[in-house]
C-alpha cells in the first residue's frame, strides 16, 4: 500500500474517533500488506461507529421528547393563566 494512502488512513481513523488500538491494527495490517483482514478490519470499525451514532441519535431524540414536553407544560400553564 503506498506510503500517502497509509498515512491518510491512519489519519482519518484518527479524526473520525477511531480506537487507538484499532488504528494501530490497521497500520500493522497495512505493513503487511494483508488488505483483505484491513478491509474486514475496517467494516468492523465502521459497525462500532455507526453504534456510536445511534445511542447519539437515542439521546438527542430523548432530549427532543423532554423540551416538547415542556412546551406543553408551558403552553398548558399559559392556557390557566388567561382562564
């Protein structure tokens, strides 16, 4: 594999949170030149971030559902007020 392709891999693993380990992995895996384990490699990295993705999305849709509540309890409590 050549040298900028390497290190614009290990450089994106990086960027987009990879695990130090499994960057690690996959520069040993690139010094081997074993693209086929580097490449299911890499699927399985892709697996844990799109988990980590979703529990952010649970969260954010969580968040969500808290502050529409409490819109209606503030639009509720408008309602009381003029009545």
């Amino acid at each position: 594999m050549m040298n900028d392709l390497r290190d614009d891999l290990l450089t994106i693993m990086n960027d987009i949170g990879c695990l130090k380990e499994d960057v690690e992995k996959a520069d040993n895996l690139i010094k081997k030149d074993n693209l086929k384990e580097l490449i299911l490699h890499l699927k399985r990295c892709r697996i844990d971030l799109l988990d980590k993705m979703h529990e952010s999305q649970k969260r954010v849709d969580d968040m969500d559902y808290i502050i529409y509540q409490l819109k209606l309890d503030l639009k509720n409590k408008e309602r009381k007020i003029k009545i």
